[in-house]
C-alpha cells in the first residue's frame, strides 16, 4: 500500500493486491467479493471534496455512495443514497420483507442476502424440546421462508442456527462492510468494524431490488475510551454507561464511533455487545476502528484472508487523526464500576454498588425470581466463559443459584463450543437451564410459569431492552439489564443486594467466603466447533421454486397494494389515540405470542396500540369511539372507522416508536386507516417506516402543542398540495365547541419520500418506476 501511495514499484505491488482482492465476503458466498479498491476510491473523491479528516463511520459510510463525486453531503442534514454490500433478516421481519419483495416482481435479490430463524422459538422446556415444538408450530412460517429463499437467491439458516447477529459476526461481518438488517440490534456488526443498521422490511427490499438506499446523513459521536477494563468491569458496562450519559433519544441521528487506546482492551466479542445496545439509545449503528483484536477474531472463525486483506486497507478502516465529532464522550475504563440498568427502561443506569438501596428506596422487589444470560448482546465464548467461572466458584463451597437461571447460547457453534470445553456443564450444575440458540425470552418468547401476571417481581438479564412487559408480557415484571457475569452472581445471590465486589457469601460449610472477579479466554484454545450443519444455500437457479401461500392461511397473507394520495388536503380526521408518555414498538405492535402473526397483515393488526397509554382515561387499549362514544380496544375502534371510510391519526409523545425496527408498527396504522402520527420527536427506525407505508410523520414545530390537541377533537393537515422538503405543515384542530386553532408541524420528507407518500407506499413507487422504465 505504501508503494502504491508513493507510486513506486507499482509494476510489482499491483498483482498483489488484485490477487488478495478477491477475498470472498463469506464461506458461503465464494463468488461474492469484498472490495476494498471501490472503497477506497469513494474514500479518496469525497475526502478531495470535504478537505478535511474523515471519521472512520464517514469513511465507510461516504465509502458506499451511489454517487461519491456528486452527493451532497452534510451531517445531520443531507439525505445520502448508499449501496450497501448485503442484507440480513430475522424470521419475524423476514416474513414481510420477502413478501414485498415479491410483491415488487424481481426474479432475484441483487446483493447476498440472508433469512435467519431465531425470534419464533419459545422459552418453555430447554433447546431441543423447545426447537421441535417450533419447528412443528411454525412449519408453515419456515416453509415459506425456506422456498422463497431458494427462489429469490437469499440464503436460508434454518430455526436452531442461532440468533442474527452472532451469526452475523461469526460469518458475514467484516471491516469496512456496510450490511442493514431488518432487526434493531444489527449494529452489533460494528464489533467488527463494519457500519451495520437496523432498518424496516421496506428498506431492505430497496437494497435487495438493487436501487440506491436512503439515509440521512449521521452525525457522529465520538467515545473516547482511556484506561482498562479490569476485576467485575466488562464490555457491558461500557454501554451501559453510555446509555446513562445520552439516553434513550440521545443518539438519535448519530452513529457512535469508539476510539482511543482503550478499545485495544476489549474483545471483538466485547466490542459487538457495546455495538449491539447502541440501538438503546436510538443510534443510527455504533463502530469500533480495526485492531488486533479484531484480526484475532477473524482468524478463529475462519477468515484469516480477510483479515490480511483488511491489513492491507487498514488505513481506511480506523478515523483520520485530527478528525472531528460532533460530541465527544469520554471514559477511563479502569475507573469504570459494574452497572445493572433498569427497570422498564434500558437507560436507569445505576452502579451494582447502589441497585440494592436505590431498590428499596423505590419500593422495587429486591428478591431476584430469575436471572437470564445469553441473547444477541451477550452470548459470546467470553461471557459464557466468564458466567462460567462464577457458578464455578459457588459449586466449590457447595451453592447453586437461588433464583431460576436460564442461559441462551447464542448460536450452534457457540453451543457446541461450550458443551465441548465445559461451560455449559457448570452452568446447568449451578441450577441453570440451557435454552435453544434463538432470542427466547429476551423478546417475549417466554411461557414463564413461575408468577401470574400482575405479581410483582424482579427479573436480572444480560439482555438489551427491558421495557415494561417484554420479557414475559406481566407490566409488573421489574427488569434489570446487566453483564453475564454479574446476572450470574445476582442469581446465585438471589438478590438485588449483593454486591459481589464486596459482600460474602456462606457456603454450604457455613464459612463466608467472596467472589473473586471471572476471568475467562475471549476465545476458545481449540477451533471452534461448528455444531450441526443448518444452512440451506440457494441455488443459482431458482426460478422453477414454488412459494406457497394459502389464502386461507392465518400465518401468512399476500399482500395488496395500499391506496395512493388522493391528491386533496387531510381533512377532520378523528384522532384514535392521544399517547401518554412512552411508546416503543413493543406499545405499537406488540410481540411475544403476536409473533406468530408477522406475515398476516389483517391478524397482526389487532395487536395495533393494545400497549399504549390513553391520555384520556390512564388505560391501556381503552379508547373512545368518536362515531358511538363507547370505550372500546384500539383495534376494535381503528377496523370500525376503516369500515365507516373515517381517516383517523395518532398523537404520540417523546421519542414515538423506540425500540426495535419492526415495520408492523407502520403497516399496521395505514392497513387500519391512519394517515398521520403527529408527535414531539421520532425513532430513526420508525419514522423511516412510516414515510415507507405512506403515513405522515409529523412533529410540532412548539412541543407545547402537544397540550392543544385533545382526544375528542377533529384534525386537518392543509397545504399537501404544496408539500415539499422543509416546508411545514398547517393543522387545524376543530374543538366540540365549534372553536378552531392552527398549529405548525414540521416534517423530514425529502423529494423522493414525499414521492411515497403521493404514491401510496415506497413499494407503490418502486413499482411505479419499474413500469415506467419497461
């Protein structure tokens, strides 16, 4: 690379560098390249143009440009048109992304493409009883997917492979890539080096439909990270950290990029699971620059040649010095504490030292009823190892847990590994149960028997969300989000109280006796082994596959096209619900047993709003039919104002549609009747789905406004016929007493997605355009 910089020897260097060019981007794609020359050529336009150091999240992010000579481009501000390198889906979402995509008439996906099943497996009775209880339920569900992937071209990992984003980064991941996933958490892939975002079902199939993904240009929040992790302190805490610093809106916007001589004491592992919660505090994704530890990472799965490719690139993968954040945070790692944050929301950070008086200060239960390891965050051969070497510990003075324990690897491979070198022995003797590789519990997926719900209780996990209801569907379930390693000493403990820093425990001999910090290998001394075989490649030609879907199905449902713009003012629209506080997409569209529903449009709509909170009387899924004035669920009220033609809208609150990336939460609305959600702020994810399904976005311009608007009153949206990027919005409230008022909302439409709304959906458009371009 130096050579070639200094334009000498370039005879010699040149067949080097082609010949390490083609490095295949996975095992399973052998004739899918990585390439970094396009890359770097992106790099070097857009850095000419700006003048100025880049970010490592600009460099790759500028590095993907549909049009790197002439983008605009500015943070925060300018829509950017992108070319990602692939696309994953979880089952859940890959139900409706796969049937739009076929709604949209390709023959095939035109970048690598995977489906992974791993939300539709319940937490019920341990790994294999439980996976063949899914895979007899959702046969259908796995069917459809399994022959739509071979039809289309997207590989298949079947239910027992592991969860998304482990695999992610056990095989598709890598330095530089740019991946979108239709799954919140997919920035986990940034542990890697990669810019990996969480998107709707729509977004993917922009990507897949080969046409140029939109995205607004991020911000960038730089974390400085000094010092070293030591003793109880671990990757986790990091996050957790942060999540206390900026909230759960405060990375709205923004990618967050770690820097500085701390990173090199993480794990690849450790800096997944820091990239992973990133989305707890509404990230666009998170990043980590390329190191050793990375490298050493690619080697152990497998993907020593990428590594040396990326060697080569690697001042492309790590910031310019003397680049510039738009924020900078800074942490001294040997200063930083264990943390556990919680409950309902992922951003309560509190120190292990505090939880027990600040638990009994609030009146939260301190009694621990069950801890969980495990998921998407935490499943790694490290945390695994470290969990391991509590339980280790309390076995040798004769404890096992006192809470209910329950671990979930992460994927076939990280299973078998541990079942291989031990751990998974020790955590079963410690009291625990292993659980199927799938999301489980930390979704909902959970048929929890040890409470009724209503009963108070409190629950560890080294999960990532904890909103109220999500891990079991009870809203008195106090849920606190932790380290594998402290989860492992709260449940032995039992108890929010023990701090395993300082207190003693009695064993079995009735000596006191203190945890000593985990310590465990980042990765395994042997290989990795990699389970049973579970992925179904698709093959090069699958334009004979049938995909089956019966109309008389109550799992899946063809779907039809949402109708245009009519071309006129939104005009007294009754308001359905006005929210009260929080609303994530868990509020919005429930899952848990919902999930089942993720490919039926008409059934998963009667989960829409059950969650959110009425202002107008304090309930849940209570809300006053206009047209009858009775009290009545949301869905009930929503289908009764689709069937009179009343077009209805949403008034939300702060931050409206936190959480995951599930585009039900859109579809659901406009397949209901909504037209527009007007609120104080906007998820990334969500206000992206709605522009995507053809809804109005919309917030106000004075937040105050909020208070203007009551449930009982009638809403107009004026001046869509002038609708353009930046120009606010009129709306008319019309009061029962005759009396009018004019608000302004604001709005982020750019030229193209106001083109969705006119057409109906972005589906609707792509359509449109493929019609005019044949």
């Amino acid at each position: 690379q130096h050579a070639l910089n200094s334009g000498i020897r370039r005879y010699h260097v040149a067949p080097v560098l082609c010949q390490r060019a083609k490095v295949a981007m996975s095992h399973f794609e052998p004739n899918e390249h990585i390439n970094y020359e396009k890359l770097e050529k992106n790099i070097n336009i857009v850095r000419k143009r700006l003048d100025r150091p880049l970010t490592l999240s600009e460099k790759i992010v500028y590095g993907h440009l549909d049009d790197p000579a002439k983008q605009e481009i500015e943070r925060g501000k300018t829509y950017l048109r992108l070319r990602p390198d692939r696309v994953a889906m979880q089952d859940a979402t890959a139900q409706m992304a796969m049937l739009q995509f076929i709604s949209s008439g390709l023959p095939k996906v035109a970048v690598p493409s995977t489906i992974h099943c791993d939300h539709l497996i319940e937490a019920q009775l341990g790994g294999e009883k439980d996976l063949r209880r899914a895979k007899d339920i959702n046969q259908e569900v796995y069917n459809f997917l399994a022959t739509a992937g071979a039809k289309y071209g997207v590989g298949f990992w079947k239910p027992g492979s592991g969860i998304i984003h482990q695999i992610i980064l056990e095989n598709y991941s890598y330095p530089g890539v740019m991946l979108i996933g239709t799954d919140s958490h997919t920035p986990n892939g940034g542990g890697l080096g990669g810019i990996c975002i969480g998107v709707g079902g729509a977004d993917a199939v922009d990507v897949m439909a080969g046409i140029p993904w939109e995205l607004k240009c991020p911000k960038v929040i730089g974390v400085k990270l000094t010092g070293k992790l030591s003793g109880w302190s671990s990757p986790k805490d990091v996050i957790l950290k942060v999540a206390g610093i900026l909230t759960v809106k405060g990375g709205t916007g923004a990618i967050i990029e770690y820097h500085g001589p701390g990173v090199d004491s993480i794990s690849c592992t450790g800096m997944a699971t820091i990239c992973n919660m990133g989305a707890e505090i509404g990230a666009t994704t998170s990043v980590f620059p390329y190191n050793a530890r990375m490298k050493k990472y690619l080697g152990k799965t497998g993907r020593a040649d990428i590594a040396a490719l990326a060697d080569e690139f690697q001042q492309h993968l790590v910031p310019d010095s003397g680049c510039q954040y738009d924020q900078v945070i800074e942490i001294n790692l040997s200063e930083l504490k264990p943390h556990i944050n919680g409950p309902f929301t992922p951003d309560l950070a509190h120190p292990v030292s505090d939880i027990g008086a600040v638990a009994e200060k609030e009146g939260w239960p301190v009694d621990i009823r069950v801890g969980l390891i495990g998921s998407c965050t935490n499943s790694s051969y490290e945390d695994m190892g470290r969990s391991a070497a509590v339980a280790k510990q309390a076995l040798a003075h004769g404890l096992k847990c006192k809470s209910m324990f329950t671990i979930t690897p992460g994927s076939e491979q990280i299973r078998a590994t541990i079942e291989r070198d031990g751990y998974a022995q020790i955590l079963r003797d410690v009291g625990g149960l292993v659980l199927a590789n799938a999301c489980g519990p930390c979704i909902g997926q959970w048929d929890r028997k040890d409470i009724k719900k209503g009963e108070k209780n409190t629950i560890v996990t080294s999960y990532n969300r904890n909103f109220t209801g999500r891990n079991d569907a009870n809203p008195e379930t106090h849920a606190f989000v932790t380290s594998p390693e402290i989860v492992t000493a709260l449940s032995i403990a039992g108890t929010l109280k023990f701090n395993p820093e300082t207190d003693y425990l009695t064993g079995a001999d009735g000596k006191k006796f203190k945890l000593e910090a985990p310590d465990a290998d980042e990765l395994p001394k042997l290989e990795f082994d990699p389970g049973q075989d579970t992925y179904q490649y698709p093959p090069k030609d699958g334009s004979g596959q049938h995909v089956d879907v019966s109309p008389t199905s109550q799992r899946l449902q063809l779907l039809e096209p949402f109708d245009k713009w009519d071309g006129k003012d939104l005009e007294d629209m009754l308001i359905l619900i006005k929210v009260k506080g929080k609303c994530t997409t868990d509020h919005i569209s429930a899952a848990g047993p919902w999930l089942k529903f993720r490919g039926h449009l008409d059934n998963i709509s009667n989960n829409l709003l059950i969650g959110a909170i009425n202002v107008e009387n304090g309930k849940a899924n209570s809300v006053r039919n206009a047209l009858t004035q009775e009290f009545g669920p949301v869905p009930d009220t929503a289908r009764y104002y689709k069937k009179m033609g009343v077009k209805w809208a949403v008034i939300g609150d702060e931050n409206y549609g936190e959480g995951s990336s599930r585009e039900h939460a859109a579809l659901e609305p406009r397949h209901l009747g909504g037209r527009v959600i007007i609120t104080k702020s906007f998820a990334r994810i969500h206000e992206t789905n709605l522009k995507k399904q053809g809804l109005l976005p919309l917030t106000f311009a004075d937040p105050a406004d909020y208070n203007k608007i009551h449930p009982v009153d009638k809403l107009s949206i004026v001046g869509l016929a002038d609708f353009a990027p930046g120009k606010p919005l009129k709306c008319i409230i019309k009061h029962p007493n005759g009396s009018q008022e004019t608000i302004m909302l604001n709005h982020t439409f750019n030229e193209s997605q106001i083109e969705w709304f006119q057409a109906g959906s972005a589906l609707n458009r792509m359509k449109e355009l493929q019609q005019k371009s044949s």
